[in-house]
C-alpha cells in the first residue's frame, strides 16, 4: 500500500493541483478496500483479453464497471469468465447481473459482503468543484488523480461529464468522487491533455432501477442479445424522435437548399475550394455528425448519424468531365466500417428517380444492411445526385446505424422535404 501511495501522492505534485494531497489520501485510505480490479479471461488460453476497474456499491457484493470492460463476456460468455481483484490481490470470480450498452454501464454480483463500498450522489456538484478520479492505469496499480467538474460535455446526445483530469487506460470503470467520496461519475474515456469524460451517476441510478438478471432456462447470451437490442431500439427511438419532430432550418448552400445543424447534437461544418488557384470547378461542402458512438464489441459500434452536402458547379468543364466528377463525389467512401460480417449483412442498395415536394427531380441510390444479432435494426445509407441543371448539381448523402425500418423511413421523407434548388 505504501508504494500505491507514494505513487498518487507523486501524480499530486507532478500535475500540480491545488488540491490537497492529504484530502485525497484519506479518500483512498478510507474507500481503497472497495476498489478492484476487473479482468476478463479467456478460458482457453488462462490470460486476461481486458482490464479495467471497478467499485462495490453495497454490502450485497454489487460491483460497477464500464460495459466494454466486460463486454467480450457478453458477446462470448462460453469463452470468457470475469473476475475481480481485491486490494490483496487475491482473485474472485464474479457474475454479470446487468448492462446499459447506450451508457457503457455494467453491474455484476461478487459473493462478497463488503464492509466498506461507495455512496452514490444524488445531485450534480457544482461546476469548478474539485474531484477525484479513482482507477488502476496501465495495470501499475490503484491511484486517485485530481480533476474539476466541467459539467455535462456541450453538443452530446450521448451525455459525458467534462472532468479536467487523466483518465488513463485500466481506468476505465473506476468511480469518480468528491471530497466526501460519493460518486459523481463512471470513468469511460479520455481526449488526453487533461480532458477526461465520465458516466454521469444518474445514468448509474436509472440502470439499478430498471435492473434485470438472467433468469431460470434463459441462456446468458440469449438474455444479453435481447438486453442490447431493447437498449438500442429504445436510444435510436429517443434520437430520433428529437431529431425528426424538430423543424429543420435550411441554408443556401452554392445554389440549393440544404438543412443546417438539423440539432444541436449535431453540428455542422464547412469547407471549399475557392482558395485554391487553377480549380476549373467550385466545390462547396457542408458535413453535420453525431461525434459519439456506442461501443457493442471491438469490433462493432453503432449509434452514428451524419448528414453531408457538396454543391458542384463548372462552366468550365465538358458535360463528361463534369459526369465524372459528380459520380466521384457521390461514390467517394462515406460511413466507416463499423461491424464485420459476422456482425451484419452485406449492404443491399436499389437506384431510384425521385421527385421531391418541390418538383425537383434527383437519382438516390439506398443501402441498407441488417443487423444478424439485433433483430430490428440496419444500418442504412443514402446519397442523392440533384439533377436537370447542365452546369451544377447537389450531391447529398447520410448514414445512419443502428436504426428500425420505421425511423429510416421517416428520416428519407423528411430528408426529401428539405433538399431543394434555390
């Protein structure tokens, strides 16, 4: 215990806080016990495939994490245990009770009674107040690191709190705490330079309310798939539903009509080429994107929404070469590649010529592809080509994932309302 000590006394003094060292050495004093590691094994090989922290929060032996600590369990759990390392470091095997993917929350069940576990807050400290991140980085051992509260991150639908301090790798799933040691937030991610984000409590609170496990004669797996799929569904209904009742605001851009900052949640920016010498054609583009994901596996993520616009023009060009240069835009790389095949099906896409309410007539071309476990929702993606000017066109385009038939088609429609030319 001393060298852990030493260790975030040491980070203390290095980052150079004001913090007192001693306020936060009488908080790992006191809650050290009811921090642990998290592991998860593969059962063929014996070795740990992850690493992270977590915290008891009761004296029932109820520990939390980050789901994508444990999330290798939920997608394989006949090749993959989870277990947890106390203070001593002796080695426990440990269940997984519960999840919230959109959150990236997990309970499990420890047969433990604990004496010492952490309280959880019930309201938001105020903004500059001092906090403490708990975790085990690089697997180097417990240490606390001293931080602010920044409130909840600007421009997210999927809510972060702002925390002015490191949360390195093996972190993840540590509690954050304030001075009396009641947890603030869930350790998830980091954008380095002292900018750390955290799961609000809140979201902690809402999971144990709604908490399920698996029961008599239900696989684990089985359980877990239909866990994933309900949480999805719901999110991209609540997404969606804000992004699809709202009016959405149009700009010229070149000369169409495009949508602009559709929510707020999703910003928009901007680029051309104008300030480029010797172009023989003017492009201007406009991208709007949902920055976070929701982590399924590492090799899934799903939960992205962007929407894009490029307006051509040339008077300069032939008629082919302007073809070509319309076609390289519309067939230019657009979504990343989220899943594998074993996650998803091959896109499907159909070409159609369409009308809009504004009688202009424009090619789209529709991908869609499904989900294999999470029946009910596809990824889709749309691009669009306005045509019937000799000089200009619109090329549009955006993906979604993870979304039902029904808000697909929703978003198409509202999407074709509001694409024009001047």
């Amino acid at each position: 215990m001393r060298r852990v000590q030493s260790l975030f006394v040491s980070l203390l003094l290095f980052i150079g806080y004001t913090a007192d060292a001693a306020e936060a050495d009488e908080l790992f004093s006191n809650y050290g016990s009811a921090l642990v590691q998290i592991k998860s094994i593969n059962i063929n090989s014996g070795q740990k495939s992850s690493i992270g922290t977590g915290f008891f929060i009761n004296d029932s032996g109820r520990i939390v994490t980050n789901y994508h600590v444990i999330s290798s369990f939920v997608q394989s759990p006949e090749q993959y245990r989870i277990e947890y390392v106390d203070e001593k470091e002796q080695s426990f095997e440990v269940q997984v009770h519960d999840i919230d993917v959109v959150n990236d929350l997990a309970i499990l069940k420890a047969d433990v009674s604990p004496e010492v576990y952490f309280q959880l807050a019930k309201e938001e400290p105020a903004k500059g107040d001092d906090l403490f991140a708990l975790g085990n980085p690089h697997d180097l051992g417990m240490i606390v690191v001293p931080g602010t509260y920044n409130g909840i991150k600007s421009k997210s639908y999927y809510q972060r709190i702002h925390f002015t301090g490191s949360i390195n790798p093996g972190m993840s799933g540590g509690p954050t705490v304030d001075a009396e040691g009641q947890v603030i937030g869930i350790n998830v991610a980091t954008a380095g330079n002292q900018i750390g984000f955290l799961v609000p409590v809140a979201k902690l609170h809402a999971l144990l309310a709604d908490l399920k496990s698996p029961e008599g004669g239900e696989s684990v797996e089985g359980f877990f798939t239909n866990r994933i799929t309900e949480q999805l569904t719901r999110n991209q209904q609540q997404l969606y539903q804000q992004v699809l009742q709202a009016e959405w605001p149009r700009y010229s851009l070149g000369g169409a009509k495009v949508p602009n900052e559709i929510s707020e949640f999703l910003p928009c920016w901007g680029n051309s080429n104008e300030d480029k010498e010797k172009i023989r054609y003017t492009a201007i583009s406009s991208s709007c994107y949902l920055s976070e994901r929701i982590y399924i596996s590492s090799e899934m993520t799903t939960g992205h929404a962007q929407i894009s616009f490029n307006w051509l023009q040339s008077e300069d060009l032939s008629g082919l070469q302007l073809s070509a240069l319309y076609n390289k835009t519309l067939n230019s790389n657009y979504g990343r590649s989220n899943a594998r095949q074993d996650d998803v099906t091959d896109f499907h896409c159909y070409e159609s010529i369409v009308q809009n309410p504004a009688e202009d007539v424009s090619k789209g071309y529709t991908c869609v592809r499904a989900y294999r476990k999470y029946q009910g929702l596809f990824d889709v993606r749309y691009y669009s080509l306005l045509l019937e000017k000799s000089d200009q066109t619109l090329v549009g385009r955006y993906a979604l994932e993870g979304v039902t038939k029904e808000t697909a088609e929703r978003f198409y429609k509202k999407y074709m309302e509001s694409v024009s030319w001047n």
